[in-house]
C-alpha cells in the first residue's frame, strides 16, 4: 500500500482522500476513456519551506492536450493552479509523485467521447525509487506498443496502460524486471512506462517520436541536457540487435528517472555507463535547483 497525501483534489476543492470517491458506473472505469499525468517533486534541499515541481508546465500541457485528445478541454492554467493549491493543503514533508487525472465522469453505458461530462483529479503519494537505480533486467515482449493509428498514443491515456500492464507482468512473472516493447515495425519502441536511450560509439541514441513511443518530458529532458553537455544526440529507430551490443542502455522517465538495464533476455550489457551516470548525475542537480541554466524548469511553491 502507497503512503497517499492526506488530501486529495476532487471536484474542484481539497478533500479527505478517502473521501474522494467515484461510482462503479463511472464511465472511464468501463472504457478506459480517461488520461493522467505523473509529476515528481520534492522538498527544496536548501530547507526554505518551497517544494520544488520539476517540469510542471511540460506535464501540465501534456494533460491538456491528452484532455483534447478525448474530446475535452482542461486548461494548463487551471491544472497548475489546482496542483499549487493541493500542495499547500497537504503540505509534504517527503519527495512525492503527482497524479492529476481526467475521465468521463458519467455513469452509464456505450463507449463514446461526446454528449458526457468529464471531470478531474488530483492525488498524491510518497515515492523513493520506482526502479532499482543499481539497473534492471529487461525481457522483450511479446506483446507489441500500439499504433498511433488506432489510440492516440502522444496523449498519457488510461486505455492504453492495458499493453503496459500486460508487458510488465509477463516480464516479472518470467522473472524479469520490466518489459520493453517493439512497435508494430518490429523496432524497440519503449518500456512498459519510460522511454529508452542506448548508446553506440558515443552517440545517444533513441528511437523518435514516429517510433510509437509517449513522448516522454524525461525523455525531451534528457535530449536538451544531452546537446548541453555537447553529447551527440541521434533519433531514429532502433533495431532489437542494437540493445545487446550498445555500449549503454538506459530508460528514462518521471517515476524511474534515468534508470541503467543490465540484462535483456539473457544477454548481460555494459556496468559501465559513464555518458548515462554525466546525464543523470546533471539531471538530479537540476530537479534540486541548483542549475541556473535550468532554473526554469523548475516550479518553487512555497508551502510552509
Ligand atoms: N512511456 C510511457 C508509456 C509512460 O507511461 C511514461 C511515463 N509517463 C513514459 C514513457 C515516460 O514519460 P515521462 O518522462 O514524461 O514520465
């Protein structure tokens, strides 16, 4: 059982989060017409009483348009300022993940995008690590990402976590950690929940945003710090065979961060990951504020 913040943001206030509760006839319930957002942020290591979001107005504009996506509208203002105001209810003392969620809230039958009402969420819960930072062992799939043509996969939508969670239990019932998925090209799209990098020959490389992959804001992150630090940075599609002999193969995303893989199949990959650990070790730095360069992605809110 996670450790929930003690409110929660559920029709339009702060609640109780035990008193925020849907009915089982909810409509996104049956049909997965719903799309959320993963925020990480965590208390400012300088001790001032500021809770520091990282990247706040990437993830609330991707909500947003997940929310276009399914047909409705849910402004970036608004998501932030309910965000804002849900913190300083809750005042967390712990480095937290953001949940904010979108669904048709109906209740009744027939999957459909119009002529319902929609409504949104907030909730929140401590989180450490989601990965094992030391590196995970990945199984390749059997089940394949889906296509763009037929779900909208730029948005975060509830529907589509079916493949995902198909992926990662196969992969850790087989005794794997997490699952790493092709598209229907046969190329590496992604893992069950973060984006995937590999390097070769000093270039990072990952697979495009035509490759079915979220388009990950640790993933856009990762690239700009990438052309920062003057690393070589390449986006096309990945063969499978590339993941056995890169030089570094990681994954990146808000819950895992940037996370190292250390087996695939039964194939053992490189320990030393020295492009990975410069990236990472730049990207931590950041999400504590103390990059001026970055500064503006991070969100200081004030909660005590
Ligand atoms: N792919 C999928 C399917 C995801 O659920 C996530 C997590 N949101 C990611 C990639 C990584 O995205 P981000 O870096 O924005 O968290």
């Amino acid at each position: 059982m996670h450790d929930f913040l003690p409110y929660a943001w559920f029709k339009g206030k702060c609640v109780p989060f035990d008193e925020a509760k849907i009915s089982i006839a909810t409509h996104a319930l049956h049909y997965g017409t719903a799309a959320f957002g993963g925020m990480r942020a965590i208390p400012d290591p300088s001790d001032n009483g500021n809770f520091l979001l990282f990247r706040a107005d990437k993830h609330a504009k991707r909500l947003s348009q997940s929310a276009k996506l399914l047909l409705t509208e849910l402004s970036e203002r608004y998501i932030l300022q309910s965000i804002e105001t849900w913190l300083k209810a809750n005042k967390p003392s712990k480095p937290i993940y953001i949940r904010p969620f979108v669904y048709t809230s109906d209740l009744g039958i027939a999957p459909r995008l119009h002529n319902i009402e929609t409504d949104f969420f907030i909730y929140g819960l401590e989180l450490g690590d989601y990965l094992s930072p030391e590196g995970v062992s990945c199984r390749i799939s059997s089940w394949k990402r889906q296509e763009d043509c037929s779900l909208p996969l730029r948005g975060k939508i509830s529907g589509a976590y079916i493949t995902s969670s198909l992926a990662k239990t196969e992969a850790v019932l087989t005794g794997f950690d997490e699952a790493l998925l092709l598209n229907s090209q046969g190329k590496v799209s992604e893992a069950s929940g973060m984006n995937l990098f590999i390097v070769r020959d000093g270039n990072l490389i990952t697979p495009g945003t035509d490759q079915d992959i979220l388009e990950g804001i640790t993933r856009a992150s990762v690239i700009e710090i990438a052309n920062y630090l003057g690393i070589n940075v390449i986006e096309r599609p990945v063969d499978k065979t590339e993941l056995f002999i890169a030089d570094e193969v990681f994954l990146t995303g808000t819950a895992a961060k940037i996370t190292p893989i250390k087996q695939i199949e039964s194939t053992l990959l490189n320990t030393e990951l020295p492009i990975m650990n410069k990236l990472r070790d730049y990207l931590i730095s950041i999400t504590e504020n103390k990059e001026d360069k970055f500064s503006n992605w991070i969100t200081s809110i004030k909660i005590s």
